[in-house]
C-alpha cells in the first residue's frame, strides 16, 4: 500500500501527490474523536478546522508520511499552526495562496506549486520527475471529465441515488486514488435507471458538504440536487488544462485559481463574482431554487451570503441559507426548512 | 453629519491647544490629527481610498491619495457609541452576528451611506481573510475599482519580490485613477519621515519598557496601528515626537514612580473601543498596560533606492499577521523586554486570525510562565457585553497575580 | 366529507376539522407532553367527539409541526410554513407577512396574494424569543405564562434586556429583579428584545414593509404585550392576530388536504 499524505483543502493538486508516488489522503471532519480543537485553538472557529485538528489530537487518523496545509483562509492557516503542536513530528508544508487572480499571483502561486512538487519527491525520496506529474494529471482529468458528464446528466433528470454515487466517487478520488475513482465513475455512468419527477430541482453551494447520507438526506427530502459546488464536490474535481502554458506548475495554478470559485478567492476585475458565478451555475443546471449550506464561522462566505442573496433575488430564484456543523445531527434540524423550501418550488 | 463631527473636533482641539502652547499634549496633537484625517476622509474633495490594515499609507500619501483602513471607522463608531444602528442594518441585510463587528459596523455604515465613497479600494490579504472579504464587497457594493495586495505569510526572498511587484502595479493602478506619475522626490520625503518616525517610535517603545513604566493605561492604546496612518508625513515625526517628549517629561518629573504599578501587564492584540472602563478599574487594582502586542518596530529603515521591496519586507515583517510560531516569538520577546507580570487577551468575537489561536497563545504564555487573561469579549460590539463578568474575571486575575 | 388536520408542535398539539365548505366544525389545543402519540389520538379524539363525526367520516388526514412525521394515519406531511400561510389566508386573506411564533421556533414569511410562500426565514436553533423562552420568563418573574401578556401595562422605561439566550435572559432578568426593578418594565424590556428579535426575522423577508397587511400566527400571538411590541419596533399601527392564533397551522393542514382533492 502506497503512503500517505494528508490534506484539508479543495486547492491541493492531488496528481502531484500520486506523482511523488503517495496516495492521496484528505483528512474530512468525520470523527467522532472527543472535541479538543478549540483548547488549542478557539471554541468559535471553523468547525471543518476543529474536528480534523480533533481526529489529529486522538489520533483518528492513518498513518500520514506528510501533510499538505493551503494558506487559503484564517481558520486554515490556524490549523497548521495548530498541527505543529499537535503533532510535532509529522513533515509538514504550507502552500502560500495569493487571494487575487491577476497574473504576478498565477507567477507566485506556480512556483509554491512547484516547492510542493519537490517536497513531496524529496520526502518519498524520489527523483523529480516532470514526465509523472503530466502523467497524473492526465489521469486525473479523465476523472474531471467523467465527473461532468454525471453532473450534465444530474441536471438534465433526476435519478435516484445519482448525487451520492457521484460523492463516492469524488470522495475516493480525495481518499484513495485516481485511478479507483476513475473506475467507478465509468461504472456509474453505465447503467441507465429511468430518470423520475417529482422532486424540486436545486443547485447547492457552500464550503463542505462531503457525507454522500447528507445527499440521499435532500433527496428524501424531496430535493433533486442538479448540480453543486463545494469544496469538496466539483470544485474539488479540478480540470487542469495543461494548454494553458507551457510551465506545468504555471498551467496548475491557473486552472486552480480560475476554477475553483471558492469564496476566499477574488477577481479584482470583478469584485462579487461569486454571486454571478452561482446565479450561472444554478441557471445552467436547470435549478428552480438555491440551497446555500456553510459551516458556522466561515469569514469568506459569511461575507458573500448578502450579495448571493441580492443576484438570486434580482433573478427571482428562490435561495434557502442553512448553517450547520460537521454532524448529520445539525443537518436534521434543517428537514423543515428543507421540505418547506421545496414546498414552496412547488412540490 | 461625520463632517461636521470631525469640524468641531479639529476647532475644540485646537483651542485647547492654542490655550497652553507650551505643553507637549501629545496626546492632543495625535487626536487632532485624525480628526483632521477624518474631515478630510468626509471632505469630498479628496481622492480616497478605502483600505486594509497593512495598505502602505506612506506610498499613497506620497501620491496624493487620502487612505484609511475601514477598521478605523468601526473603531470610531464604536468608540462614540454609535455603532447600534449600523450593525442592525449589516445583520437585517445578512451580515452574520458571527462576522467581526469592526467590518460589520463598517458594511452597516456603507449600507446606510454613512462612509465617505472611495475613488477606488486598495484590500490586503493579511491580517485577515474577513478584513479582505470586506473590501471586495466595498467594491462591489459601490462599484469602485479594486486592487489586492497579496501578502504572503512566510518571510522568503520569492515572497518579498512577488509584493514588491505588486506594490509597483499598485502605483500605477493608482496613477491610472489621478492621472498623476508617482514622483521618486515625494516618495523619497515620505520614507524619510517613515523612516524618522520609525525612529521616534523605536525611542518610545524603549522609554516604555522603563521600570516603572511612564505610560498609563491608555497612553499607547492601537499606537502602531493607527499611528502608520500618517508614518509618512511631517506631522507623523511630529506626533511621535511630542509622545517622545511626553514620555521623557513624565521621567524626568518623576511622574512615572508615582502612578502605582504592582503589576506590569501586556494587551494582546486591540483594545476595548467602546467606554468601558477597564483602563480605570486596572488603574484602581494597581495594574499598568506597559505593552500592546501590536506597538513594536519591525521593520529595517525604508531605503528610498530600493522602495518597493522596503515596503514588501515591512508588511510581510508584522509578526500578527505571520504563523503562531512567529507571533509567539515575538509576543515572548516582548515580554522579556518589558518584564511583564501578566497578559491580558481580549478574545475579540469573530476574530478567527487573531483569537482563533487563543489556546496556541496561552501556551506561548506558560512556556516563560507568564499568566494569561482570556476574555471573552467583542472588543467593538457593546450589546452583548456581560460586565460583570468581565470585571470579575479582570479582578481576580489581578488578586491572582498579587 | 371532512378534513382533519394536525399540527404536533414542540409545546402544543392542534386538531382542527373542516367540512367541504371550509367551515371549521371542531379545534382543540393541548400539551404536546413527552409522548406525542398518546397526544395525537387524544387531539383527534377531541375534535371528533366535539362534531359529533364517526373517524371513518375524514377524507383526509394531513399533519403538519415538528412531530408530523409521528402521525401514522396521515395522507401527507406538511411543514407547518406553508401550513401556517394556507391557515392564515383563510382566516386573513390579505395577509403578505406572517409572523409564526411557535413553542421552539419563530418564522417569518412572506405570502403572495393567493397564499402560497414565497420566502421564508427561521430563528436560529436555540429557543430566544419562542414559547418556550416566554416560559422561561415567566418562571424567573414568578407569574403565570397566562398573566405574562399584560404585565407590561403602564410600563415608562426604555429598558431592553440584552441577552436573548434563554439562560442569560433570565439571569438577567433575576438581577434585574434584585436590583429592584419593577415586573411591568422587565416584562416591557422582554417584549422589545423578542420584537427586536422577530423585526430582524422579517426584514431577512422583506426589506421594505410598507403597504403589506402583517398577520401573527402561533401561541405567542395571545400575547398582546409581545404583538404590540413586535408592531411598534415595525412602526405598524397593529399587527393582525386570529382569534384562535395557535390553531392556523392545524386549520392550514386541513385545508391542503381538502385542496388536495377538489385542487
């Protein structure tokens, strides 16, 4: 078995992980370890931050041959802080992630993308080898795409089970390997079951939503999800469009930096995309309504709900904000909330 | 409303001031200044720029921009206890009672259009994710230009040019919008005074560290912070020296042993800003605030030759806004240097860069075995504020420490 | 033909029967207790019985409120939002805000002209400013929830309590007590924090109110000191209440269950 790396965030390239010959391994907030976090750190921080520090401290974790930490918010920075004291042993490097997407911060961030490519060669004791990280990445685009085609046929009709297959799928892809993910994506897209009505059509957002239960949950809430955009779903699933340049790491930190409209990051050119880009994606998805879900104490999207809320109004979409934690206990508290939503769509 | 505000303080100071022309008054002099600032900011006939906390205010001045960082407002708002009615119209508008108060009372006041309406938005990527949050939805919400200075965490060769590159598109991103080249002779004066400020500031913070200390409770409350607002002009120099002369007076006349000072106290991060009146209730129990985390010197002097990389090393050398590791140092340095008692963390509500490493700093604490103060607290939202918990939380610790 | 509905909310449970004509022939409101489903069939006990009509005479059983999932005769479940607006479109047809406050939540929605939600929002899950907080306060204020309502009378303070959790709030409104307040001006204070509280609620609805009937559904809606508050930090000269404020989710379940038939 292949060792291990560990990661928490959507901007971490998984294919250069599996070139420096690891296995992916993104720590989700899943455990039930006691809750520790907020001694070192502080009871009012992110809870996704708190319980993967909590699985550190009581050790509910594989064993991790290094860990890979984004410097993409303050509750992550916090959390590698709080790694080197937790776990003081383990290798660990933060990748400094610039905020804007102009072109001397794609500059920067291909060169921290590089840095990580060679730490993670030099802590398997590998030789750097360009040839395999185009390697993953082809492979990894191929998981990209077949990741699209489930999302185009999840928003054309709703089938049932649909939304938390794909979730298993992504989630081996940030779990185990590429190569897994893969072929259960082609599983998934052979057999056709009949598609069904009767469910509201609505496209989701928010930070993490990553237990493929939660999935089944909306459905049987009579919510047919058409598309979603979390850090740990598509945005996840990262295409990397390596025509971009030349320079792999340069080409990397494009796609990343372009595609993944997690709320941290901006354009300068156009301040409040986001609220756009959302407004787009629930239209193309063939969405009736919105369903926004964060975790509590999230800065980048606490300061982005308004103008969601403004651009979905402004387009008469009907938008649904819910705020939980990490447990399927604060997801069950939203039934009435969720079912009242699809009521009013109509179902 | 604010003009006006800002009017009447710039003529009672300065009569005060004309009253006793004599005196040092620094204190005076400083509050004079950023109410002039302040008028200037509501004036209307300046260029503006709304900023983050570690914009170079001294580069800007040096292009004619009159610049402040939003938190500056929230403070203010705060402080004259008028911040009510702004963060209800923040939260009725869904700005979450999670999010820090200095930004919410700041989007309340832009949503009310009580904020004078920048020329354009400079945000900064450090101190905070929230801080920089804000500014894109200044930006959006008044359809400003917007520039973003990232700042990165790790003090390396790569990341120094990558900001001074930045700084460099910053001016001309700026020159777009005046129409005006930077000029090297204005910039190269600005430096000069940074520089001679930085200087002064150094010599106060010294004279700080003195046993028994001649500062008070709320003589260097945000100093740092609020004093980089005008680090780059003559009246900055002046500032700083008229707190130069203050501190030194006080020695000299002996004022300094004669204050109490049973315990020697270092404040981490900001104060207060709403009356509350713990600097009098410390004062009462005997303890002194000699140190505020933020009132250091960084920094090497500005080298006019070469200033955009200067100013690139300057705001990524602020420990606050590096990793815990860095901030730990540095706080424990501090607290060698002013040979502390004791440390009080004001817990600020929705901080999560600065109290989200609450226990991290506590333990940074107990390694040189000073004791530390959690206070669970909103240092600029005064509603939910339980008082007398607060007072008997500050009082026992400082039994504790006697 | 007759149509039964049932609203099982955290503090009480409602039945409410209605004929073909939409004309309500029983209600009846009692605790929910800790055994829901004893309550259920006592609920529809009494609402039969007061009609005098057999149980195989309903057409249609719809439940609505946080325990609807535990009806096990039931054609539908139905949140109690939309009930709530079925049920007030009833009763006040030109209602566009409705203000629910129940036992553990309070919501408020905005209703187009035939009744139907359009947007919704919900406290946040602990108890500030519900029925069950109102409990609470009467408790620390030592009078019944019943007397709760008209305690503010001749009040003159502008006192506000700040705390809205419901165990600060009535630590606070213990020390207030200590400190020689009188009932009329914490019970006044009580009244502005829940309105502050429900004004927010609303505004996360509709920005702008004017011109818009605003109705109050659910138990608190009997609490005149709490309407009238709620009403006067809206700067609304009233705020429209049911005569039967706690039955509008139950009567809003029986009507879905009657248009569910005759569309």
């Amino acid at each position: 078995m292949n060792k291990k790396i560990g990661f928490t965030c959507a901007y971490t390239p998984v294919p250069l992980i599996e070139a420096a010959g690891f296995s992916p391994f993104r720590i989700f907030p899943d455990s039930k370890a006691p809750d520790q976090a907020g001694h070192l750190l502080h009871d009012n921080l992110c809870p996704h931050v708190k319980k993967v520090l909590d699985r550190a401290l009581a050790d509910d974790l594989p064993e991790l041959d290094g860990l890979i930490f984004i410097n993409s918010c303050d509750s992550m920075r916090r959390l590698a802080d709080a790694w080197h004291e937790a776990k003081p042993d383990d290798p660990i490097i933060l990748v400094d992630l610039p905020s804007g997407t102009n072109s001397l911060s794609l500059d920067f961030l291909s060169k921290e993308y590089e840095r990580l490519a060679k730490t993670l060669f030099r802590w398997n004791n590998e030789p750097f080898s360009i040839k395999k990280i185009k390697d993953k990445i082809d492979n990894w685009n191929l998981v990209a795409a077949s990741v699209k085609k489930i999302e185009k046929k999840m928003s054309r009709d709703y089938f049932p089970g649909y939304a938390s297959g794909l979730q298993q799928i992504i989630n081996t892809a940030a779990t185990e390997s590429t190569d897994k993910a893969l072929a259960m994506a082609q599983k998934e897209l052979q057999p056709e079951e009949p598609a069904k009505a009767g469910l509201a059509p609505v496209f989701l957002f928010g930070n993490l939503l990553f237990d493929p239960k939660v999935f089944d949950l909306f459905e049987e809430w009579n919510v047919h999800v058409t598309a979603s955009d979390f850090c740990t779903t598509s945005r996840f699933i990262t295409p990397v469009d390596t025509t971009a340049d030349d320079n792999i790491f340069r080409a990397l930190a494009s796609s990343y930096m372009e595609q993944t409209p997690c709320a941290r990051t901006m354009d300068t050119a156009k301040p409040g995309d986001i609220a756009q880009k959302i407004v787009q994606r629930a239209k193309k998805s063939n969405a009736r309504g919105v369903i926004g879900f964060t975790l509590k104490f999230c800065d980048p999207y606490l300061a982005r709900i308004p103008m969601i809320r403004q651009a979905l109004q402004k387009e008469s979409i009907p938008f649904l904000m819910l705020e939980g934690d990490c447990t399927m206990g604060s997801m069950g508290q939203q039934q009435t909330r969720i079912e009242a939503f699809t009521e009013m769509l109509g179902v | 409303m604010m003009y006006d505000h800002f009017e009447n303080a710039v003529k009672g100071i300065t009569d005060k001031l004309n009253q006793d022309p004599e005196g040092i008054n620094a204190k005076k002099k400083y509050v004079l200044e950023l109410s002039k600032l302040g008028k200037k900011l509501y004036s209307e006939d300046e260029t503006i720029a709304w900023c983050g906390v570690t914009a170079p205010f001294d580069l800007l001045g040096a292009m004619g921009i009159t610049s402040c960082f939003v938190e500056f407002v929230g403070a203010m708002l705060s402080s004259t206890q008028t911040a009510g009615g702004f963060f209800e119209e923040a939260e009725d508008s869904g700005f979450a009672t999670d999010s820090c108060a200095y930004h919410r009372a700041v989007m309340g006041a832009v949503l009310k259009n009580a904020m004078p309406k920048p020329d354009f938005i400079i945000g900064t990527s450090s101190p905070c994710t929230a801080g920089l949050a804000v500014m894109e939805n200044f930006a959006h919400q008044y359809k400003k230009d917007f520039f973003i200075l990232n700042v990165p965490q790790n003090y390396t060769q790569d990341a120094i040019k990558y900001l001074a590159a930045q700084l460099e598109d910053m001016t001309l991103f700026v020159s777009d919008h005046t129409k005006r080249p930077l000029s090297k002779e204005k910039l190269g004066i600005a430096l000069e005074n940074f520089n001679a400020s930085s200087t002064l500031l150094k010599e106060i913070y010294d004279l700080a560290k003195t046993k028994p200390s001649p500062v008070d409770n709320n003589l260097l409350k945000d100093f740092s912070t609020v004093i980089t607002l005008m680090m780059g002009t003559q009246q900055g120099v002046d500032i700083c020296q008229a707190f130069k002369n203050e501190l030194n007076h006080r020695i000299e006349t002996g004022q300094h042993t004669s204050s109490k000072e049973k315990t020697r106290l270092m404040w981490i991060q900001n104060r207060i800003q709403y009356p509350f009146p713990i600097n009098e209730m410390l004062d009462d129990l005997g303890a002194k605030i000699v140190v505020d985390e933020l009132n250091d010197v960084t920094w090497e002097p500005m080298d006019p030759d070469n200033p955009f990389e200067s100013i690139a090393k300057r705001m990524i050398s602020i420990p606050f806004s590096m990793d815990t590791t860095e901030r730990i140092k540095h706080i424990q340095t501090l607290a060698g240097e002013y040979r502390i008692d004791g440390a009080i963390n004001p817990c600020h509500w929705g901080c999560r860069q600065g109290t989200g490493t609450r226990g991290l700093i506590s333990k940074g604490f107990k390694d040189i075995n000073v004791p530390v103060l959690n206070l669970e607290i909103d240092c600029v939202d005064s509603r939910n504020l339980a008082r007398g918990q607060i007072e008997t939380r500050v009082e026992a610790f400082l039994e504790m420490l006697s | 033909m007759i149509f039964l509905g049932i609203d099982i909310g955290s503090l009480s449970c409602d039945a409410v029967l209605i004929d073909e004509e939409k004309n309500i022939l029983a209600s009846s409101v009692i605790l929910t207790g800790a055994k829901n489903i004893e309550s259920i069939a006592r609920a529809k006990k009494n609402v039969l019985d007061a009609a005098g009509i057999m149980e195989k005479d309903i057409r249609s059983i719809i439940a609505t409120g946080y325990g609807r999932a535990r009806v096990k005769e039931k054609d539908a479940a139905v949140t109690e939002i939309t009930c709530h607006a079925k049920g007030i479109k009833h009763v006040i047809p030109e209602t566009r805000i409705l203000i629910d406050i129940g036992g553990q939540d309070s919501k408020a929605m905005r209703l187009d002209p035939d009744g139907n939600v359009v947007d919704f929002a919900m406290n946040d899950k602990c108890a500030a400013g519900t029925g069950r907080f109102l409990e609470a306060m009467a408790r620390a204020l030592e009078v019944d929830i019943t007397e709760l309502g008209d305690l503010d009378k001749g009040a003159t303070s502008d006192l506000v309590l700040s705390s809205m959790c419901t165990v600060f709030a009535e630590s606070e409104v213990i020390s207030l007590i200590a400190c020689g307040t009188e009932q009329k001006e914490i019970a006044k204070g009580l009244n502005r924090s829940i309105a502050a509280r429900t004004n927010s609620l609303v505004k996360r609805v509709a920005r702008n109110i004017d011109g818009l009937t605003v109705s109050m559904s659910g138990g608190v809606a009997r609490n005149k000191g709490v309407v009238k508050a709620i009403a006067e930090s809206m700067n609304l000269e009233k705020i429209n209440t049911p005569e039967t404020p706690d039955i509008i989710g139950a009567l809003g379940a029986a009507i879905i269950g009657f248009e569910k038939i005759y569309g």
